[in-house]
C-alpha cells in the first residue's frame, strides 16, 4: 500500500515539475554542480568560480560536488543517468567525454548520445613540469636525459587514461623516450609527488602548477597548445621547440543529461555567458591561465565529436590501453 501511495505521490508531483518548467521557473530547487575532478582539479576550480555567479543569477543554490574517479567516468556516468530536468550539471572536460571513451569503447555512456552539451568554458593548456632537482635546464636537455635512462625516470598523472596520461604517450612517442607512469588519483595529488621528489616529471593543467613556476618550486619547459599563455608569456610552446603539430589541451564545458528541453539549455547559455564576462570571473581566469571559450550547443557538440575522434586516432596508433571501471 505504502509504494502505492508513493507511486501516487510522484505521479502527482511530476506535473507540478512540468509545470513549473513550462512557467519558466527553473530551476526549481537546489542545482547540483558535478566536478569531474578532485578538490583542486581544473573542473573544480572553474565550478566554484561559476556556482556562485550562477546561484546569484537564478535564485537557488548551485552546490559544487566533487566526484573524481577513472578520468571522469565516475561523474558522467552519474549525470547521464539523472533526469533531464537540468538539475544536475557537469563540469566535464576531454578526460570524461573524449580520452576515457576513446580507450576504452565499453564505457556505458556515449558523449554524443546520452548528454545535452550546453557550452564550452574554457581551455586549459597543459604544461610539462619537472621537480629542480632534476638536472635538465632545457626541454632538449629533459628529452636527452630520459632517452639516456629508459625506463629509470618516472613521470605522474592524475590517472590512468587522464589527460596527463595520454599526454605523455603522446609526447614519448614524439621524442623517443620511455618513462615509467605512476598514477595519483587526481591532479592536485600528482602535483604533490612532484614537489616531493616522489616523481621526476609529469603534464599538469596550468592552474595546478602556476604558482609554483613562478616561484622556482617546480621547472616547466613548454606548454602543449600552439600558442603561448599571456600568464607565462616566457613559456614557449614544444611547437616552438621542434614538435611540430603537437597540440593537446582539455575543453572544459557545462552538460547535463540528454533530454534537456532548449528553454533550460538556453536560460543557462545566457546566465553562463554573462556571468563569464564578468570582470572579476576573467581577471581570476587570466591570473590562473585559463582560456574563455564562448560556444552554442551545436558548436561544442561538433567540438566534442571531433576531439573525440582525435584521441580515439591517437589511441589506436600507441595502443593504450587502460580498463576504466
């Protein structure tokens, strides 16, 4: 009797939720913000820049959540089996919707399929960094250095299949060097093994690492996007170093579960759009070395399709293979 009366109860309810969205009031309650990262990881920090602009704009709390785990799979297996009501958001970037689905096809989500994309936010270039105790001034001097003791350096990442992951597949392959991978569970924490000595080097997201460039604590030697970061202007790309085409950065973007109807997706293009151009949002974005990025849903989604077309290229040519759970 009583999952009668409950079954009741949610046909009664569903209505006044429609209806409340049909009025324009959405949302009507509290919004979940899933980060596909950890504490500190480059999601993280963009959602709790943006969930108070967005709490501010709609009148209802959007709540930050970190749910980390296997390259962002956790986090999007988790939105795209939530109702299409636009009350739970991702902040997902190439590791969750391209990288973690191109090495391994038996995830059980499809980034075209079962998303509504909303709009990209911003590039985050990686930046290969190194701990100074490592005695290698140069890139040329890193590379000469790691092919003189194959297999005797290592190097971190925020998880098998991550993006620092493929990163260094992609980059070893290029320079002809073979490092050991030890996986962190999470950026920030590689980012610690690096201060520590535990690692010699790894690709990280410029947000984690800026700080510590600036200040002598850890030795970057290019960035992996074409063009230079005006954060770190000094910073020449491995484009300018000699690795020509080498350009691998991770998209992050605002996605909900598929079935999302064009009032909310539009009602949160327009908020998300104000509230990036605020002053405050681009200057803290610049401090951090991010890079705006303004997309409609038809333009991200093809943006997705084509990075994920690119990682499964470069996923078939090394043949990496990590089982993502």
């Amino acid at each position: 009797m009583r999952r009668c009366w409950a079954g009741l109860g949610l046909a009664l309810l569903l209505p006044v939720a429609v209806a409340a969205e049909d009025a324009g009031l959405y949302p009507a309650s509290p919004v979940r913000l899933i980060a596909a990262a950890a504490p500190g990881g480059n999601p993280d920090v963009l959602a709790r820049l943006l969930s108070q602009k967005l709490s501010e704009a709609f009148g209802k709390p959007f709540i930050v959540e970190n749910v980390p785990g296997a390259g962002g799979v956790v986090a999007a297996k988790m939105v795209a089996a939530a109702p299409p009501d636009g009350h739970v958001l991702m902040l997902g970037d190439s590791g969750a919707l391209a990288i973690s689905v191109a090495i391994n096809p038996d995830i059980p989500y499809s980034p075209i399929r079962d998303f509504t994309p909303i709009t990209a936010l911003a590039t985050v270039p990686t930046v290969l960094v190194v701990n100074p105790s490592v005695p290698a001034r140069t890139l040329q001097e890193f590379v000469a250095l790691a092919r003189a003791k194959p297999g005797q350096m290592s190097y971190g990442s925020a998880g098998p299949g991550s993006v620092h992951h493929l990163t260094m597949a992609i980059f070893a392959d290029r320079t002809g060097i073979d490092m050991v991978h030890i996986p962190y569970r999470g950026g920030s924490a590689m980012v610690n093994g690096l201060l520590t000595g535990e690692i010699q080097a790894g690709w990280s997201g410029l947000p984690n690492v800026i700080s510590l460039i600036e200040s002598g604590q850890l030795r970057a030697f290019c960035l992996s996007v074409p063009r230079r970061s005006n954060s770190l202007p000094n910073l020449p790309t491995c484009a300018e170093l000699g690795l020509d085409g080498f350009d691998i950065a991770t998209m992050i973007g605002l996605q909900t579960s598929a079935g999302a109807s064009d009032r909310i997706v539009a009602r949160l293009q327009s908020v998300v759009a104000k509230a990036m151009r605020e002053p405050d949002m681009t200057g803290r974005m610049a401090t951090l070395g991010i890079e705006m990025q303004e997309n409609g849903t038809a333009s991200y989604q093809q943006f997705i399709k084509d990075d994920l077309e690119k990682y499964v290229a470069a996923v078939r040519k090394l043949n990496i293979q990590v089982k993502v759970q």
